[in-house]
C-alpha cells in the first residue's frame, strides 16, 4: 500500500475513527480524494493509523446531520457549531486502524492534507498492516 496524503484529525475524533465507533469525519470542504489515507493525530505531529476514503457527501442539511449521529459522533448540543462552522461535508471512511507504532512527520504550514515524504511513506510500509484494505460490495 502506498499512501501519499493524510489528514489531520482532532481528539476525541480521531480516537472514535480508529475505534471504529465514527466512519464520518465531518468537513467544511469536500474532496475528491478517494482511497487510502494516513491519520494523524492533531498536535501530535504523528501518523497514529490509515484508513480508507470511499466517499464524499454533502452539504448535508441540520435534519441529515441530526439523522446520522451513530456516523458523525456529533453530540446534539455540538450540532449549532458544527454547522455554524460548516462541517456538514462528510468523508465516508472505512477500514481504520491504529498503527503498530507512530510515525513522526512534518509540515510548514496550515493544509488541508499533509502531502508525506518518501521518509514517512517507506515507515508507513513498514508498520501498517500488509493486507490491503477492502471495501465491501
């Protein structure tokens, strides 16, 4: 597997995604991106898992973001922020996992994806797990 980008996710998110409890990480953006990705950890400056992108939905409207909490994880109260600041576009991801060990990395600026060097990308081949992820029919 070679993975090239990866998203920054905040806590308690990104400990939901690699739990397997949150399979939507909400966004003020879309992408087209599809396929896997590395997952750091925000502040840590840390590859801490990879999982899969499959899809992109949204806008998506208060009473869809409302219907989709077992996805999101986003609690009731949390719901006004999050669509005051946009995070209505859903990343549909799959087949987290944690990595057996983190992978420190850098990056200069505020980005949307951090784009790995080649340092980081051998690392992630050597600890993430050898079986390809799988996408269910």
């Amino acid at each position: 597997m070679t993975i090239t980008r990866a998203l920054i996710v905040r806590e308690p998110w990104i400990s939901l995604i690699l739990g397997g409890a949150k399979t939507w990480e909400m966004r003020s953006w879309q992408t087209r991106i599809r396929g896997s990705i590395a997952l750091i950890r925000a502040g840590s400056m840390s590859v801490v898992g990879v999982t899969e992108i499959v899809d992109c939905r949204g806008p998506l409207s208060e009473t869809e973001m409302n219907a989709a909490f077992e996805y999101h994880r986003i609690p009731a109260n949390n719901m006004p922020d999050a669509i005051s600041n946009k995070w209505v576009n859903a990343l549909i991801l799959r087949g987290a996992r944690r990595l057996s060990r983190e992978i420190p990395y850098k990056h200069s600026s505020q980005v949307k994806w951090v784009t790995l060097d080649q340092s980081v990308r051998n690392a992630l081949e050597s600890v993430a797990d050898p079986q390809p992820i799988t996408i269910p029919a």
